[in-house]
C-alpha cells in the first residue's frame, strides 16, 4: 500500500464522450491547457471513433498513425501522460484466440507509436456472453479479466494500465457494491497493479464521498481511478455545463489512484471546468500554497472567468484550426450527438475537423457573417433582397422606419445596437452564461431567478386577470415588480445571444452558439407570455379558459426538484431551456421548441410582445405592401390605403387583439401573428359589427367608392365564412399568419407563432387551425414543422384552401 501512494495521483482529462470527437488542433490546446494548469493525464477513447470501439480489430493506417504519434510526442513534450484506451466489449469473443491476437495487434501497433499508458475498456455493454464464453468462462467478469491481464502482461506490465468495468458505478452494480458478485471477482483476479476506473454512486455523481469510495476500495482490494463525468453532456442535445468543478473534496485524494474528468462534447465550453479541476488538484497538493489548500468552487470560478475573458477575446477560428490547415470538408456538421459515422473511418483522419453541433459551414473561407457589420449591411443580411423569390409574408425592407412611433418595452430592446464595437463579452454577460449553463444537478443564481420568478408569476396570474375579482394594490405591484424583473433578465439573454454571435472567438462561437441560442428563443417565447398574462389571462368565468383548464399548464414541480440527489441528470431535459419551456402552457409541444440552429446566425436583437394601437399603422402599411408585391404591379391611386389592412389584420385586431403578437428588432415592428380563441364566437362578432363598419366605411354606391374595394368587401364576407362543427370541435381557435415575418433565422417566426399558441392554450383553447393557399409551399412546410397536420382541402371555404391543424 506505500508503493501505491507513492504514485503520481492522475489527474487531468478523458475524452471519451458520445459524438463527433475533437479535432487535433483542438487537443492540442488542450495539451496546452493542460500544461500550464498542472495537470498530467490524457486519456483517448472518444466512442464515436469507430476504431476505438466499433471496429477495433482493424489497426490505424499509415496516415492515421503519424496523427496519433503526433498526438502521442506533444503530450509527452508538455509532460502528459498520454493513456490510449480500447473498448473491445460489444462484440468480442473472449475464448477466442483470433480475437486476442487481433487486439494484441492493435495495441501493439499503438505501443510502437511511443505510448506507454492504456485501458482496456467494458463500459456500456451487455452482460450475456456467447456460448463459446460461456463454456470457457465461469463468469463475465472473469471472461474480462482473464483478457485484461493477458493485455497487461503482453504489454510489459506498464506503469499505468486501467480497466473499466461493466458495473462501473454503484447504481448498475447488483444487488450492491460490496455484494456484488462481478466486482467481487474483479477485486480478487484482476492484477493488483492494474486500477479500476469508477465514476461514483452514479454514472453522473453529483457528489463523492468518502463513505462510498471506501466502500468501492474494500471491494476492489484498491483505490479507484474517478472517471468523473459531472460536466459530460453527451445525453442531452439542450445542456451545456459552464460551471465549476465541484462535490468533490480534496480530502478523496488519499482513496484515489487519479481523476480524470469527461467533460463536454463542445471542446470551447471545458474552459471553465478544467481550470477549476485543476484548482481543485492543486488544493491537495502537498507542496500548495497557503490561498490553494482549501478548494473553493467560486473562488476558482471567478480565477477561471478571469482567464477565459482574455481567451474569449482572441480571434479564434472555428474548431482551432491552424492557420495552415488543410480543410477538408465545408458540410456543416450536424445538431446531433452522434455524426454519420460513415464519414468519419477515425478521428484521427483530417486534423482540420471542427468539434460536432454548429450548423454553419466549416470552411473557413465562407464564414458565417460578421454580426459587427453596419445596420445597412445586416438587414440586407438579415432579410432576403426585395427582388429575390418570397414567401406572402415577407416585407420590404427599405420602406421601414427607422423607429417605431412607441414599442413599449421594445424600446429598451432596440436602444441596445450590436454587442460592443466588437463584440467583445462582458464579464457580467460570460457570468449568466455560466449562470444559465451550470452545472447537471443544480443551476446558477441567474437561472434560478429565471425559473423562480417564472413559477411565481404563472402561479398569481390571476391577480392581474381579465376579469380578476378585487385584488389589493400591493399584491398586483408585486406581480408587477417581479414581471419587470423576470423581462429584463430575458433581454439580459437576449443581449447574450448577440454577444456570442459578435465576438471575435468564432471557435467559442461555433462551439456555444446552438445552446445560447435555443435559450434566447425560449426566453422571448416566455417572456411574451408574461406581458401578455398581464390584464389578457382570464379567470374561471370564462367559458373556455378556466383555472382548471389552464393549470395543468405544466406539471407541479421544477425540473431541479424532479432532478433530486438520487436521480440521473438526464431524467429531465432541457436543462434550463427545458425547465422554462414546460413552466408554459404549451410545454408538453416538444417540436415547437427543438429545431436545428440556422445556418447563419445573425447578432439582430429581437423582442416578441403583445400588438399594441398604436401597432396598427405599421403593420397596415406592412401588409399593403405585400399584396402589391405578390400581385406583381403598382397601386392604384384610387386604392383606399386600408383595404388590404382592414381585409388581413382588421377583423382580428378589432375584436380579439389580445391574441396578436407583434415582432420586433432595432428598426421597429417587422411582422406579427394573430390568432381568434373562438372562431364560432367571433364569426357572430364580425357579422353583428365588423362588416356593418366595413359596409360604411367602402360604400357601394356615390362618389366615393374606390377600385376594387367592393371585391375586396366580397372576399372580407367570404373571409368569415362557416367552418364544419367536426373542425370546430377539436380545433376552436385559428391562426393568420398574413404578417408572418421571414427571416434568415425561421427559428424567429416559429417562436413568434409559439407565444401565440401559449396565450391560446392558457386561455382554454384545445386546438388551433390555419388556412393556407395549396400552392403556399412554404408556409405548408412551416406549419407541418410545428406539428401542424392537414385536416381539410377545399372543403372549409368556396374558394380553395388546406385547413392545417394541431391539438394544444
């Protein structure tokens, strides 16, 4: 047991996540991290390298050999420790003696390549063994162990050799850890000198303790080697973990034979938890300094924050790349966790591949767009050209005004331009991105004020209710008080999202970009639902909206709750996205939250809020403009201004306006959504006042009859024509999108239409419909996106039409 404390305690990195591995240049700098933190361990065994795990027989080529001993000589220059690891599991045949030789081969074939560290990995597998096994073996463990120390003893019996078990934490172990009959045999037949990896009472602990890893060590009959995944993110495509390494004090050094942490998949976000690993190695160093022997997780983060500001402001390319890289593909890498593996042999083929998840163009000479251009250039940009093909929804952009006449909280949006002159974040802004990307089992302050003052404020909407019985002032200025809070913190988000996108690091960029930006969309879905709660919600005397419809918007408890001590993290998705989008009405609506990030990102701020009056002119000016485009020709100058207005967007803003959102950005209003809670009630309403108005206002006969107004009177008429009961039934309430915007990202207008369906659903509404032209290709594909399915063509009105729907 002396010889065993005498050796160095490993502590450093393990890239052995699910998905697209890092780049050489990645682990480069990540060498260099390394170095210069103190740390001295490198373990490879990304899963998605098909020659680590899938097809491990086959030896690398010529070519991906001289990769791995560059890899392997740069880390022992910088005096790392390089381990290669191997996951042989899921299909080898351990009595056979092809398979041994093949595996012999292959770290044979690493060895010579001047490494001098291995694993031997058996995670994730399944426990039944084939028949030949079966027969040659008494047990699955000891199958495992018999090849492992066959491997040691061919190798020279290295320095460091590891295992990983099957049972490889206290949850997966049967019936328990020191009852377990497969560690047992682990413990007493593996060779004392090759150590167990573990990751704790979890696959992801939220802390380790030393009860638990004496209890581990008994079994084992030696310390345990932590392969810690607390800040991995491999199973949840919305999370990303920002925060500091922590649950994990010093003290477990001494029950330790090393640590190596599995963090995030997005190489640019394990800034943070490497810097503070390392603090935390340091702390129990015997040689600290006096500020380094007791580990603090936010005195380390805020040492850590203070370094990576200066990293956030280099200029970066994308994925690390070396300015004399060879790059070898422009396909933009997908949004999933697991890229096609057809295309990628080896992670070691091509040092120019950028880390998984951004959706832009990995060449980097087609860039993604500065964010630090002019406004001129970014709304050239930001909206397709006016003589380019478009959707009836699009506007023109050179007839906007250069500010909306009054946009309420908009205002405060659109007084913010672009992030700094260049872009450059702020230490308050890297605070609530870490704040909102924490940590698995527990947020930061930033996005526990988020969720608490969302709960709170859904929970006492009926203090500032439509139709709200009396109610004391101080309570609905305290609803008030906490709505102001919560928004600013929203555009706090949004402001963030604009920062990423405008900084000079478009590696941090790439890598950060599709988490900051499923947030900011979330975060304007809630926070117009919070203006719009204000004085529109409606209480139980409602025939359609009640408390009881209305509150089983969302289940009772938070996801933080549900998460608790004892469960996985990835019990509940989403992270905070996730939490914030089911604390709405319509949360349970996955795909009206989850969609790829665009393609180009764009700095533009943005703010959703509910139509106010004085919207009504811009967006009347709006869709006029948009019927003379689509119809090809000039206005005529006997034309009523309004007729196009007063057709698409009267009815709706006159007599349900509490069901039309409006979207802005810094030049003002540039489109909106409207919606009717009951069809069957408002078809009543505009015959009984609407058309009457409309009849006065476009007289039939005198000298003030307009050209083709009377047609236009027609079609308001027809406009208001009878749905089937069948349709009405399960879908009350409809949509009109004549003022949808379209924009670079669609993601926008997809989250304009879901603040809608939010203040539908609270209201009551079961389902929603939309009549769309069949010949309306893109906004059918739109719709269809959302989880809206044709349920009529031609049947709903005499002219043609495709009647889409979906329940809520």
């Amino acid at each position: 047991m002396e010889g065993e404390r005498k050796r160095q305690f490993l502590c450093g990195v393990v890239e052995g996540f699910y998905g697209r591995p890092w780049s050489m240049d990645q682990r480069r700098v990540l060498f260099q991290w390394m170095q210069r933190w103190g740390l001295n361990t490198y373990l490879y065994g990304p899963k998605d390298d098909l020659k680590h795990r899938l097809l491990w027989r086959e030896v690398y080529s010529p070519e991906e050999e001289g990769q791995l001993r560059t890899l392997i000589v740069e880390a022992q220059s910088r005096g790392l420790r390089f381990v290669y690891a191997l996951s042989p599991g899921q299909d080898i045949v351990f009595s056979s003696s092809c398979d041994l030789t093949l595996l012999k081969r292959k770290l044979r074939q690493v060895s010579d390549l001047g490494c001098q560290a291995f694993a031997i990995l058996f995670d994730d597998i399944d426990h039944s063994m084939c028949q030949a096994d079966s027969e040659a073996f008494s047990s699955f463990a000891h199958a495992q162990v018999t090849v492992t120390n066959e491997m040691y003893r061919f190798l020279g019996e290295p320095p460091v050799f590891l295992f990983c078990p099957t049972e490889y934490c206290g949850s997966l172990c049967s019936p328990s850890v020191s009852k377990s009959p497969y560690l047992q045999t682990i413990g007493e037949d593996l060779l004392p000198d090759i150590s167990v990896i573990w990751t704790g009472s979890k696959v992801i602990s939220r802390k380790l303790t030393v009860d638990c890893l004496a209890e581990v060590e008994a079994v084992l009959q030696r310390p345990p080697l932590i392969w810690d995944n607390l800040h991995a993110n491999d199973y949840d495509s919305r999370r990303l973990f920002l925060g500091p390494f922590k649950g994990r004090e010093p003290q477990l050094r001494s029950h330790l034979r090393g640590l190596l942490l599995n963090p995030n998949c997005e190489f640019e976000a394990n800034y943070i938890p490497l810097h503070t690993l390392a603090s935390w190695y340091r702390s129990g160093a015997e040689d600290a300094k006096d500020e380094e022997c007791e580990y603090c997780p936010d005195r380390a983060l805020s040492a850590a924050l203070h370094d990576w500001m200066e990293e956030l402001s280099q200029p970066l390319q994308a994925g690390r790349q070396s300015a004399h890289a060879d790059l070898r593909s422009s396909v933009p890498a997908s949004r999933s966790k697991v890229p096609d593996r057809s295309e990628r042999p080896s992670t070691f083929r091509g040092t120019s591949t950028v880390a998984k998840l951004p959706v832009f163009p990995l060449n980097s000479s087609s860039p993604p767009p500065s964010p630090t251009k002019t406004t001129g250039e970014v709304q050239q940009g930001e909206r397709k050209r006016p003589n380019q093909p478009c959707q009836p929804n699009q506007q023109s952009t050179g007839s906007r005004p250069r500010a909306p006449p009054g946009a309420g909280r908009g205002q405060k949006v659109q007084g913010r331009g672009p992030a700094g002159g260049k872009g450059l974040l702020s230490e308050s802004q890297v605070r609530l991105l870490v704040g909102l990307h924490h940590l698995p089992h527990e947020h930061g302050a930033s996005a526990q004020r988020l969720l608490q003052d969302l709960t709170w404020l859904k929970t006492n909407c009926h203090l500032v209710s439509a139709n709200s019985k009396k109610t004391t002032p101080q309570k609905v200025d305290e609803w008030h008080g906490r709505a102001s809070r919560f928004l600013s913190l929203c555009d706090d988000i949004a402001q963030l999202h604009c920062s990423v996108v405008g900084g000079a690091n478009r590696a941090v960029l790439y890598d950060l970009y599709p988490y900051v930006w499923d947030l900011r969309n979330t975060a304007l879905v809630a926070k117009a639902f919070i203006c719009w709660l204000d004085g529109r919600v409606m209480s139980d005397s409602s025939s359609l909206g009640s408390w009881r419809n209305c509150f089983h918007w969302c289940g009772k408890t938070t996801g933080a709750e549900l998460l608790g001590v004892e469960a996985e993290p990835w019990v509940f998705k989403g992270g905070v996205s996730g939490e914030v989008q089911m604390l709405l009405p319509i949360g349970s609506c996955s795909e009206l939250f989850t969609h790829p990030p665009p393609l180009f990102p764009t700095s533009r701020l943005y703010n959703i809020r509910p139509y106010h009056s004085k919207d009504k002119v811009e967006l009347y000016r709006m869709v006029r403009q948009l019927h003379l485009r689509t119809q090809g020709g000039q206005e005529s100058s006997t034309a009523h201004p309004d007729v196009i207005g007063d057709r698409c967007l009267g009815p709706c803003l006159a007599l349900c306006p509490e069901y039309s959102f409006v979207l802005e950005d810094e030049l003002g209003v540039c489109g909106c959504v409207l919606g009717i809670l009951d069809v069957r009630l408002f078809a009543k309403r505009c015959q009984a006042s609407w058309l009457p108005a409309m009849r006065d206002k476009y007289p039939s006969k005198g000298g003030n009859t307009h050209s083709n107004t009377q047609d236009l009177i027609q079609l308001m008429e027809e406009d208001q024509g009878e749905y089937p009961d069948s349709l009405l039934y399960h879908f009350p309430s409809q949509l009109r999108l004549d003022a949808l915007p379209e924009l670079v990202d669609v993601s926008v207008s997809r989250t304009l239409l879901s603040a809608l369906l939010t203040a539908l659903k609270a209201n009551g509404s079961q389902g929603v419909f939309c009549e769309v032209q069949p010949t309306d290709r893109q906004r059918l594909e739109f719709l269809t996106k959302l989880g809206f399915l044709e349920i009529l063509r031609g049947e709903a009105r005499s002219r043609e039409g495709v009647v889409l729907g979906r329940l809520l």
